[in-house]
C-alpha cells in the first residue's frame, strides 16, 4: 500500500521538490551577500542607541533595493500559500477523487481494509504537506536572519514587513506554527473532498474556509490564547518619545517590554475614561494663554492627568504562543482526520 501511494503521489512530490530546489538556489545566491551588507553596517559590536540606528539605516537600504525586498516578499508568500495549495491539490483530491471516477469500487473491496487504505494515504501525503511547508520556512529563515537581528537591535523601517517576530507574516511563517498549518489544510481538503465527493467544489470550499481561519485566528484567537499584560503608563518622557502617529494617541513601544507585541493601546484620562484624540492645547503651533506656541507634547499631556493603557504580550511569549496555536491546528487536522475516517466507514458502496 505505501509502494502504491507512493506512486500515485510521484508527479506531485517530484513538483514540490523542484519548487523547494528552486527557492534553496534563489536564497543561495542571494543569502551571503545580504549577511556582508549586516556585517558592514555596523551593527555588530555596536553600543547603546547606536545600535537602533545602524539597524535602521541597514533595514531601510534593503526597503529600497528591489532584489532583496522581491525575494524577502516571495520567500514570505510562498510559506503562507503552500499550506493551502497542497490542502487544494493534495487534500481535496485524495478521496473526492475516488468517488467521482468510481475507482471506490475497486480500491476499497480488496485484502487491504478502508481504515488502512486511508490511514496511509493520509500519513504519507500529510507529513509530505508539513515537511514542504517547514522547509520553505527553514531556508526563509536561515536567509532572512539578518534580518530578524536587526529588527532585535530596534531597527525600524517604513516597510509593513519588517516587523518584529509577531507581526502577522512573520508570526505565521516562522517557527513550528507552518507544521499545524500545513496539517490543518491538507486534512481540511481531504474531509471536505470526502463529505462532498467532488473534487473542484471541495478544492473551492477548502480555499474558503482555510482563508476565513487564517484571517479569523490572528485577530481574534492569537491576542487572548494567553491572557495579555495590561499597563498604564504616564508621564512627560512617554508621551514625548512613543513616536505616536500625529492626532492619535496609540502607543508603539511598551516601556520595559523590547519587542513586545501590542495587542491594544490607548489614552485615558485622570478619571480613567479613552481619550481618543489629543487635546489641541497640546499639539504645535495651538493657541496658548492668547497667543501662539509650541507647547512640550508630554508635559502638556501628563498635565492633564492623560495617561496611556497598553495591553500587550510580552516577548517571551512568543514560544508559548506558538506552541498553543500549532498544538491548535494540529488538533483541528486529528478531528478532520477522524471524520475522513468515519466517512468512509459509514459508506458500503
């Protein structure tokens, strides 16, 4: 039975692997160049708060070199994409196939049992799905280190991507969190392809529902999978140095949490009530006792009894937090599993 899955799974596991050699010489030729341009930019053996500026500098010249943003952008989409390409070709197929040729009748009436038949094909197949989608995130990884280094140096960019470790993308494609989402398609695929018993329809419905899931579990389910730390921050030096956006007042640094991951921040008065903009009086070139000045945001602000109400999780979360979530997925693709499993069992013909 494994000589045969094996061969009906050949041409798609001879597709996979000339996709991951591909992506492995794109990251070769490119990775030893980008690790020099890290170590000329002198933030190895760099002090204090130069260390925030040589990483930004590093950071934003990489912002504006197409090459290395196209293959930072390409390694990163193709993580988040193979999951639910290999749930779509691989999962769904798996036994909708079966039932719209009518190869059932023969595949399932032989000395080899249905528990058997599947169990093999979904061993095989899924830890194929897993093992693709971890070594995409492995080889972005190793290429991508100087990188994740100077975003840990509190190198900041204009760039969405260059975020710390619990930015959306970089969260979802790095870790063990791949592994639960690769297992949690191609299963997502194989049940749906075995309650409707139609290929194309299943591959659509699969697409759907993992798309949904993959947008609903980072907004809704991530934050709270271990209760956030909340604190309230006050006086002149936060306000002052929290690089708020101009009007707002939404907190970007949590004060003696480095890279933590702010789930929620806002304003609130003395009486503990959201203050949602900041008072005119405070911003520059506002009227002032009759005439105009540039008052200091922070003094202006802590005079006013405004202070700052963070919920955050702390860095050291970030293992946890991918162990909770994968351990999440990784459950959802064992109950799938187990309706694959039921399905064929409830079916005699």
């Amino acid at each position: 039975m494994i000589r045969f899955t094996w061969l009906q799974f050949r041409v798609q596991a001879g597709v996979a692997l000339a996709a991951l050699c591909a992506v492995a010489v794109v990251l070769v030729l490119t990775g030893p160049h980008l690790a020099s341009m890290y170590a000329a930019s002198g933030i190895t053996g760099c002090h204090g708060g130069t260390c925030a500026t040589a990483a930004s500098d590093f950071l934003s010249r990489l912002d504006v070199t197409s090459l290395y943003m196209s293959v930072y952008m390409l390694g990163i989409g193709l993580i988040l994409a193979a999951p639910v390409i290999t749930g779509i070709f691989w999962g769904a197929p798996l036994i909708a196939r079966e039932f719209e040729t009518g190869t059932y009748r023969l595949a399932w009436t032989q000395g080899i049992t249905r528990t058997r038949w599947l169990a093999v094909k979904l061993a095989l197949t899924g830890l194929a799905a897993m093992a693709v989608t971890e070594a995409l995130s492995l080889m972005q990884a190793w290429w991508a280190d100087p990188i994740g280094r100077a975003i840990g140096h509190g190198g900041t960019t204009s760039s969405v991507l260059f975020t710390g470790p619990f930015g959306l993308a970089l969260f979802a494609t790095h870790g063990i969190a791949p592994l639960g989402y690769a297992a949690f398609a191609f299963t997502l695929g194989a049940a749906t392809g075995a309650l409707v018993r139609r290929a194309v329809p299943a591959m659509a419905i699969t697409l759907a529902i993992f798309a949904a899931i993959q947008i609903a579990i980072p907004l809704a389910v991530r934050p709270h999978l271990i209760p956030p730390a909340r604190t309230v921050v006050s006086g002149p030096s936060f306000f002052q140095a929290a690089a708020m956006s101009v009007g707002t007042l939404t907190a970007s640094t949590v004060p003696g949490q480095p890279g933590a991951w702010i789930v929620s921040s806002g304003a609130i008065n003395a009486s503990g009530q959201p203050v949602s903009t900041i008072p005119g009086a405070c911003l520059p070139g506002s009227p002032l006792k009759g005439k105009a000045a540039t008052p200091n945001l922070g003094a202006c602000m802590a005079s006013r009894g405004i202070r700052e109400a963070i919920t955050y999780q702390p860095a050291s979360r970030y293992w946890p937090l991918q162990w909770l979530e994968t351990g999440i997925f990784l459950g959802l693709a064992l109950v799938l599993a187990g309706c694959c499993f039921w399905r064929l069992g409830r079916r005699r013909t």
